[in-house]
C-alpha cells in the first residue's frame, strides 16, 4: 500500500478513506427519533448529501451542473458558508461545509429551492426533483473532515465518471477550482491541503496533494469503496470524544428542538445564537462603514442604515424583524425595502460589495 508523511507520521496514502470504521458515528436510529435531527453551530462542519427523486438524471442534462455551481456559490456569499470541497454528480451532489453562523437548514433550502425555481423554469418542468430533505452529518474537526474532502474529489472516480489520471478533467468539482486564478473566495482549500501533512496552497501544494489523492484513487477497490461509503451514513464523523460532545449538545437541545420544528416554532436557544451572529457581523461592517450604532439617524430610510441593512441581507440569513428593530427601521416589510431599494441602484450594489470584501465571514 502506498503511503506518505502527515505530521511526521507515516500514514498510507488512501488516509482515512480505508478506515473509516473508526471515524463512523451509527449514531440515534431514525425509527428512535423520528426526523433526525440538524445540529447547527458557528464554526460547525459538515458533509451534505442529497440525491434526485428516483435517481434521476438530475444534473446529466446540458446547464444543470454549471447552474448548481452558480447557486452554490450564491449561497456560500449570501449565508457566510466556507465551501472546503463539492462534487456534482449526475444524480446527487457532496458538499464539505463550514458554517460561520447556525444556518445549514435555512441556507441548503434556499440553496435547493433557488435551482430547483431556475431549473424548473427554464426547462418547464414541475414537481420536486430531490428525493428528501438533504442529509448532513457533523464531521470533527481535523482529520475525519480531511478524509470527506478526499471522498468528495474522489467521487467521480468510484463512480466511473472519470479514470483515477483524469481526476482533474472532471468539471463540475471544486479539485479543478483550486489552481484557478480567478478561484471563487467561499471555495478555501486549506483544510484539506493542510492536513495532508500542512501542504500549502500554493501549486507545489496542489502538486503533491493530487499526486496523494491520485495514489488513493488506484485502491479504490470493491471492499475499500464500500468502506469509503460510510463517509455518508449515520450523523456523525469524528472521535470518541466528538461523537460525545455532539450527543451532548443532542441531548441539551434534540427533542425540544424536534418539537419546535414540527410546530413552526422558533426557539429560544436557536433565535439568540443566530441573533448574536448577526450581532457580530453588523458590529464589524457599521466599524469599516464608520456608522455609529449608538447613534443611528431616526429617519427610518437613511442612506447609512440601508447600506447596513443591503450588505447584512446579501451576505448572512437575518430576518427582516431582527433588522428594522436594531437600526430603527420601522416595520419589517420596511427594512427589505430600503435594503432592496440600495441595492437595486449600481452605486449603492458596489458600495455594498466594497464594503463586504473588507470583513471576514
């Protein structure tokens, strides 16, 4: 088997693809449960899975790929994701994500609803194309995360889309994104470069990180793909204590929040976590857009709160509510529509996206 350094540690070169039994969480049974539940945290990763209805040829036809691309991308910018690896499969899609505020759910139903919306349309089409929900399991930190990544890139050469050589022939995956130079800012290598052995993102990095993931690819055999295939079963990926400290936050917040989510409840634990996210954020863009807080003009539509209220809407999921009370906007139907209103001018659009590419997500 071949192998290569990580850390100073010799470790074969398929990584975590061929042991994953000990990454595996099994986890609650759905039948124990229910509707598994979303366990959503600022800094939380996971690997996000869904198929089409019937296994159909979902992303096969000509612009359904390239589409799911586009709106991927919008979604990363508009919730503050960081998209460490995707695949686009014919049928299914993987994505690595990392949140940087407690928004899968909202964020992977716009995301879905918004190419589903296009791709109906253009294609007059009805109906749902996804068979379910989408799934994500919470991955750890480290190296179980790693590993998802290499079984992401990895995808089309287990299903025979493309030979182990052509890996990067393969469009509609973020492996080919990384060299380019015009590289998308929500797509970020460094995870999985960096830990295979703290690679840099840089061409000699990319260089030896393909060469091991080619290698890895030549032991894609029968037994290692089924294995491989535990990467997307269960709701959890990580360490003993991982695995712990999730049924933990599971236990603090499972069947209240499973209750809630039947009743269309927003709850309490959730509402304030996703408050103090966009808390945060509206601190840094109004401390680089040089607007006191403190002392917000009362004129409901001045040109200052609009342009925090356009660059919050375009880049996190803040409700309306939450906007028109903290810059005194009036009702919430009004704070989306000075939002709306700046950013349907050119010069209110740009000063918005100069105003963002100065913050960190």
């Amino acid at each position: 088997m071949h192998s290569l350094m990580r850390g100073g540690e010799l470790i074969s070169a398929y990584a975590l693809i061929g042991s994953l039994p000990t990454l595996l969480e099994v986890g609650i049974r759905k039948e124990e449960m229910g509707r598994p539940l979303r366990i959503e945290y600022a800094g939380g990763r996971y690997h996000v899975i869904n198929r089409g209805n019937y296994r159909r040829n979902l992303f096969g036809e000509e612009g359904g790929a390239e589409a799911f691309e586009r709106v991927l991308g919008e979604a990363a910018e508009r919730y503050g994701w960081r998209v460490h690896a995707y695949v686009v499969m014919r049928n299914h899609f993987h994505l690595a994500i990392e949140l940087t505020e407690p928004n899968l759910s909202v964020g992977m139903k716009w995301l879905q609803g918004t190419w589903v919306r296009r791709n109906n349309r253009f294609r007059k089409l009805v109906g749902r194309p996804f068979q379910d929900r989408f799934k994500a399991l919470v991955v750890e930190h480290g190296a179980a995360f790693s590993g998802v990544c290499d079984y992401i890139h990895l995808n089309p050469v287990r299903a025979h889309a493309v030979k182990a050589e052509a890996m990067l022939e393969y469009p509609w995956s973020s492996l080919p994104k990384w060299t380019r130079k015009d590289r998308p800012k929500w797509l970020d290598p460094r995870t999985a470069l960096g830990e295979r052995g703290g690679l840099p993102d840089s061409a000699q990095g990319w260089k030896k990180y393909y060469a091991a993931l080619a290698l890895a690819a030549e032991e894609v055999t029968q037994v290692k793909r089924r294995t491989a295939g535990s990467m997307s079963r269960g709701w959890c990926l990580g360490s003993a204590g991982f695995r712990a400290a999730m049924k933990d936050r599971m236990k603090r917040k499972g069947q209240e929040l499973e209750w809630g989510r039947k009743a269309g409840l927003e709850l309490e634990d959730t509402r304030r976590e996703l408050e103090e996210a966009w808390e945060d954020r509206l601190q840094r863009l109004a401390k680089v857009a040089k607007i006191s807080l403190d002392r917000l003009p009362e004129k409901k539509s001045d040109p200052g709160k609009a342009l925090l209220a356009a660059a919050m809407k375009r880049s996190s999921a803040v409700s309306n509510a939450w906007l028109a009370q903290r810059l005194k906007m009036g009702k919430p139907a009004s704070a989306s529509q000075f939002a709306r209103r700046f950013l349907i001018d050119n010069a209110g659009s740009e000063r918005v996206d100069r105003l963002l590419s100065k913050i960190k997500n």
